[in-house]
C-alpha cells in the first residue's frame, strides 16, 4: 500500500476534527499537501492541552453534526471533493447515559452529513466511520466480515449498526455518476493524543501521571487494538479509490488487526506499563456495571485484497509509539506536533515498503 501525490491541493473536508482520529487524520493530509478544512465541535479542555494550538493550525469551523442547517452551509462554504466523517459520540458507557444524543450524533448526524454532500456538487467521495461495534456481536472466535448482520447491545453500537444501514440506504437510493459513499470499521485504535474517558490508554496516563494504580474493569476482554495510524492509512486509500471512480469501492471495509495480532486488555496494560517503566495494575471487575462485549474481533481480508491495506505495526510498537507521544506531552507539550509528524514519516516509510513481506 501506498500514498502517493494523489491528495495535495484537493479540497478535504474533516468532519470530527478535534477529536483524537480527526486531528490524527488532518496531521496527515497536511504532511500530504491537502487542502483540509475540520467541522467539529469546540475541543475539551483536555484535548486543548493536549494538542495546544490546534485551532491554530487547521481552519476548522466549529459546530453540532447535530444541526442539519449548519452541516449543509459547511458543505456550501468548504466545497469539498472528499468527506472524511469522523464526528461522534464515540463513547460506548457514556452512550448507556446519554442514549438520545448518541442517537442524535451517530446517527442522524450521519445522516445529516450525507444528506448535504447529496446536495454539494464538489463532493466525489465520502468515507464514513462507524465502527467494529455496529455488527450483531455472537462473541465469536472468527473475526466479523463486512456482510454480516449489523446489531448491538448498547445505543453506541446499536447506533452505528443504525448509521450503516442508512449508508447503504443513500448509496442506493441516490447513486450518480462521480458520488460515492463507503464506510469504514475500525477496531479500538491506540495512539497518543487521545484523552476520552473510560478508555484503557487515557485512563492509565491519567493514572501513572497521578501515581494511582491503573485499574481494570474487564482484563480478560479481547479487543482489535490498533494504531490509530493504521486504520487512517486505510481510510485514504479508499478515499482515493472512491475518486478514481471504480464503484465497487462504495461499499464496506474493515480495518483491523490481524487474527493473531488480538491481545486482553489485560495483556495490553502489562505491555503499556512495561515501555513506560511506570504504573500498577489493580484488576477491579464490575459485574453491576454496564454490558460490554468481551470478545471483537475483524476480519479485513476484504481490505487486504482489494485496497492492499495491512496492518503494519506489531502489538508493542504500537504500545511504544503511543507512550512516546504521551510522555513527550508530559514533559514537553508544545514538542507533540513533533512527534506526531515523526510517527506520520515512519508509518509512511513503511507503507511505501513491501505489505506483503511485513506482514509476513
């Protein structure tokens, strides 16, 4: 796989920017030449000294996916050819307290979305994110494929099955020539720069920062854990193809890791606290809490064979890279940028490198 010219100086519109993929994804497009432009909503205090100056260094317009009026005067003002929808509610705990705005966001958000780049003639292409929750999770051993039956136990994954099943009904009922809408589902991405609660990553940052032990609800719970990195990689290579117009790219892809690739979350803090030299772990299981799955995992055979998209990086690189960024931030916040443009080059490097031999 590999990313060539095709992104610099076309028009990229970034919706969820100031979220942790978004700002990921728009690092990226400006290290591609793209023009990008972020719809989203104000960034958290956290996530303003987390990435301190953002709004400084992309032209985002800030407002609710929410607002259907508002999303089609951005698509009017930005006049994109590519859509990267990223905005959400992405948080499944939160979604068992606030189930009507994770509706609101997920879905109808959605569908806002591709209502109005159904109306904006620059738009060719529009890869929307939803996630490896939207299927009807049987706790199975082999890994989901992109055609089987969308469900979910709790409104965020019920609501991004919701947002699929719209998807389809808008690439179906309103094809045309040169407009496209695929979707794409990730697996729990990793990475520096997200600071969400009721994440493992974050929430054990929180934790080493603090010298409070890192606690664990669920450590035997397996879960597609990923760079964030690796599934953006993915989402621009289908956008590109979206453009380039062969229509069997409008359709539904998977990004995960590989089969054997999956570890627990337990095995995922030993591994975080192990480059971090820092941290203890308490296992604390709620049976009164929340449903959460306990077993996820992707099969991205699809992507594999028609995007050439694999994963990349191995279980404990992607640990190192994500605590690289975080302990930079910890002691030197403003040098983040850096350390993200230098995370970019070396995925990129290793893109441009053989697949195949990688991930043999």
């Amino acid at each position: 796989m590999k990313l060539g010219e095709f992104y610099r100086n076309r028009r990229v519109l970034v919706t969820g920017l100031t979220g942790f993929k978004g700002l990921w994804l728009a690092s990226w497009l400006e290290r591609l030449g793209t023009a990008v432009t972020g719809f989203a909503l104000p960034p958290t205090d956290d996530m303003r000294r987390g990435w301190p100056g953002m709004l400084d260094r992309f032209p985002c317009i800030l407002g609710d996916i929410r607002d259907e009026a508002v999303v089609q005067r951005v698509l009017d003002k930005t006049q994109p050819e590519i859509v990267f929808h990223l905005a959400a509610q992405p948080l499944v705990r939160r979604s068992y307290t606030h189930p009507v705005t994770t509706f609101a966001t997920n879905l109808l958000g959605t569908v806002h979305l591709l209502e109005a780049a159904r109306h904006c003639a620059s738009v060719r292409g529009i890869v929307v994110v939803t996630s490896d929750k939207c299927y009807e999770n049987r706790e199975q051993e082999a890994g989901y494929r992109e055609d089987e039956p969308m469900g979910g136990h709790d409104p965020y994954s019920a609501s991004k099955g919701c947002a699929e099943l719209a998807i389809a009904a808008y690439r179906q009922s309103y094809a045309r020539p040169g407009w496209r809408v695929a979707s794409a589902r990730a697996g729990n991405v990793i990475g520096g720069g997200d600071f969400a609660a009721d994440r493992i990553v974050p929430d054990f940052v929180r934790s080493i920062i603090a010298g409070q032990p890192c606690m664990l609800r669920r450590p035997n719970s397996i879960r597609p854990w990923q760079h964030v990195l690796e599934p953006l990689a993915g989402y621009l290579l289908l956008g590109e193809r979206l453009v380039q117009g062969d229509e069997s790219f409008a359709s539904a892809w998977n990004f995960g890791p590989s089969a054997d690739d999956a570890v627990t979350v337990r095995e995922l803090a030993r591994l975080i606290i192990a480059h971090w030299r820092q941290g203890i772990i308490v296992e604390q299981t709620d049976p009164s809490g929340p449903f959460e799955s306990q077993l996820l995992r992707l099969d991205s055979t699809k992507a594999s064979e028609h995007l050439d998209w694999r994963p990349l990086l191995a279980t404990t690189e992607r640990v190192a890279w994500t605590v690289d960024w975080y302990r930079t931030w910890q002691h030197q916040p403003a040098a983040v940028w850096d350390v993200v443009a230098r995370q970019i080059a070396e995925f990129d490097t290793q893109m441009n490198k053989n697949p195949i031999a990688r991930a043999a």
